[in-house]
C-alpha cells in the first residue's frame, strides 16, 4: 500500500518553522557581554555559548533527520519543540555558566528538528526552479531571522533590565510553535509501506562519494559560519568599540534584513536565466567584496555598515541555491541525507564559530580577517568541484 497524496505546506508555516532556531541563536548577542558579566567569565568564554549551540545543533539534526523518515515529518517537529521547551527553561533558571551551556546545548538539539525537517519537507514538496525560488523566499527569512533576533534581544534586555527576560520569551515562543504544529502542519511523507529504509551508512557511503555533497556542505558550512561569527563578534565590536547600547545594537539587524531581502529577490530573478552554480558564484565573489572592503574601512561606521550590507547580499544569494541543490539524487533516503548533511554540516558551523572566538582580539580587523579566510576556502571548494563537473562532462562525449 502507498500513500501518494502529496500534501504541500504553506511557505508561512514554513518560514516560521526554520526561522524560530535562527531567531534562538542570534537572540543571544545583545545580551552576550551581560552574561560575561553576571557569570563572571570573558568575553570569549561567553562566547561558546554560540559554538556550543552549534555542537547540540549537529547530533539533533542527524536524529529529527532519521526519526522523521521512520515515524513522519510532523511527529518528529512536535517531539524536537518539546525538547526545545524544556532546554529554554533549563536555561532560565540556570544560576552556572556550565549549566547555562548544558542547557544552551539541550536547547540546540530541539531547535534542529525546525531546520533538518522543515528542509526535508520543502525538498519533499518543491523541486526545479519553483524550488530554487522558494528556497531563496526562505532563506531570506533563514537570514532575516537571526537579523530580528539581536533586536528582540535588545529590546528585552533594555526593558526589562536581565538577560533572563531572553529565555522566557524562547520559552513562550517555544509553546506557540508546538501549538502551530498540532494545529497546521501537514504530513508530507510519502509512505511506502513495501520500502524499507536502508541503513544510515549506506546513505552515508553514497554522499561520501558525491562531490557535489562535499561543495555545498562547505558552502552552507562556510556561509552559516560567516554568519553567526558575525552575530557573535558583532556585538562587541559595536557595543565596546563603538558605544552603542543593546538596543541601538539590535536596530541594526535591519541592515542585515534589507541585505537579505534583496539576496533573495536577485536570486529569484536570475533563477531560470542563468546556470544557478553561476549565481552561487557572484554571492561568493561578493561576500569576498564585502569582506575585502570591511577590512580597509573598519574604523567609519558608515562604511563598515555598507560593507556588512554587501557581504550579507552575496550570502543570501548563494545559500539557497546550495541548501536547494546539495541533495538532487538523493531523494529517495531525502530525511535521512537531510539528516548526515546537516549533521556534518553544523559540526563544521560549531568548528567555524569557535575559530572566530579564537580569532577575536578584541579589534575590529579579526572579523574582517575571518571572513576573507572562509569565503576563499568556499571559492576553492566551489572551483574543485567545477572541475569534477567538467571532467564528467568530457568523459561522457
């Protein structure tokens, strides 16, 4: 017996579903040099807090990933938000800063399920160049999201004076979601019930063996890297160096929105007129730009915010097209691929925020430094594998 009726979420459900474990990461920043202060740690052991979200984020990613291809998609979301609840209580009443990043891991392992599934039901439900355009549509609001957060972070912070004010609004967010779920979210599964599901392995053997796999995990590896160092760094850069307070920190994620928005919008028009791996080149080439133009004018505020706004261009330009193309072929094991690219993927992110925390000397110039260093590494990963295409191309004439 097979189940063929394929349902299609709405691209708001879905927007709300993988923006809310952004919104949890970046939520952090304004409030990263109060927690430094209360807990009586540095500023660069405040900030684990990000890297260490990213550790729980990995190992929850590989298990909602799996869960979901074994008992559905919608289950695998109510049980991650749950996990997600408890990990933002944890972290309200944490009184440790080794509790704190117990607690901050717990709540990463939940918040996965909104990434690894939600991505596993949009792969599910869109393809070809509706795919590219939805998925430009969504990683704009990927990078929108952690935009708002530094905002909402501000905001509470400076209204109601405590960093804990952060955590009982991720708690309240938390029960609005698990609701949304029960209520609106489809199953999008295509139950076979005379298919068994081969062995995580051998999936694993399969992406192993695919460049394409290898590309775009070190693209969205290196581009959620650049982003969430820059939420992590950013902060202390504008609040210490520049004297900015919470708030004033937090309004400036608009920036960051506006770039999103229009990455997305040039994605959504150059899609279906030129090659998307071409498209994924000019983000890159521009986050470079943004980055190269950070680093010589780093002591004007004007022009390291047009800087910023260049960089976050070229990122939401290339990032959907990799999250859209990194699993083409692999569509019959599509949850547990999901699973082991996000898996690998958000391991590398943990490895990329904690070489910015090790980069952080307390100028404005390491940021700049750390970009530049993991774009060229993204350009020469996106090089080789150009060459792989094209060597499989000569071999097939």
């Amino acid at each position: 017996m097979k189940n063929v009726h394929k349902k299609i979420p709405s691209v708001a459900l879905i927007i709300a579903l993988v923006g809310f474990p952004q919104i949890s990461e970046s939520i952090f920043t304004p409030v990263l040099p109060a927690i430094s202060q209360a807990m009586l740690v540095s500023a660069q052991t405040s900030q684990l807090t990000m890297s260490s979200y990213f550790i729980g984020f990995a190992f929850g990613v590989l298990f909602w990933g799996r869960l979901s291809d074994y008992c559905g998609r919608r289950p695998a979301m109510s049980w991650g938000i749950l996990i997600y609840l408890l990990g933002n209580i944890a972290l309200l009443i944490a009184k440790d800063f080794n509790v704190l990043l117990l607690a901050r891991i717990l709540q990463a392992f939940g918040a996965a399920t909104g990434s690894v599934v939600t991505q596993t039901i949009m792969r599910e439900s869109f393809s070809g160049v509706r795919g590219e355009k939805v998925f430009a549509t969504v990683s704009a609001a990927m990078a929108l999201s952690p935009a708002l957060g530094p905002l909402l972070g501000g905001l509470l912070q400076t209204y109601f004076g405590h960093y804990q004010s952060v955590f009982a609004a991720l708690i309240g967010m938390a029960v609005l979601l698990f609701l949304i779920v029960l209520l609106r979210l489809l199953e999008t599964r295509v139950i076979d019930y005379q298919t068994k599901q081969p062995a995580w392995y051998l999936v694993a053997q399969r992406m192993l063996l695919s460049p394409q796999v290898w590309c775009y995990c070190l693209i969205i590896s290196g581009i959620n890297g650049i982003l969430f160092s820059y939420y992590a760094e950013a902060p202390f850069i504008f609040e210490q160096y520049f004297g900015f307070s919470s708030l004033q920190y937090g309004w400036l994620g608009m920036v960051i929105a506006a770039a999103s928005v229009i990455g997305a919008v040039l994605t959504n028009l150059l899609a279906g007129k030129i090659a998307p791996e071409r498209i994924a080149t000019i983000g890159l080439v521009a986050v470079l730009l943004g980055s190269g133009l950070m680093l010589f004018t780093a002591k004007s505020i004007v022009l390291i915010l047009g800087s910023i706004f260049i960089t976050f261009i070229g990122i939401n330009m290339t990032l959907p097209l990799a999250l859209n193309r990194a699993l083409i072929g692999f569509e019959d094991v599509i949850g547990t691929a999901s699973g082991l690219l996000s898996f690998v993927y958000y391991l590398l992110i943990s490895f990329f925020t904690f070489l910015m925390s090790v980069m952080h000397d307390g100028t404005v110039l390491a940021l700049p430094k750390y970009l530049i260093l993991i774009t060229g590494l993204m350009l020469i990963g996106q090089f080789i594998y150009r060459l792989f295409q094209l060597k499989k191309q000569t071999e097939l004439l």
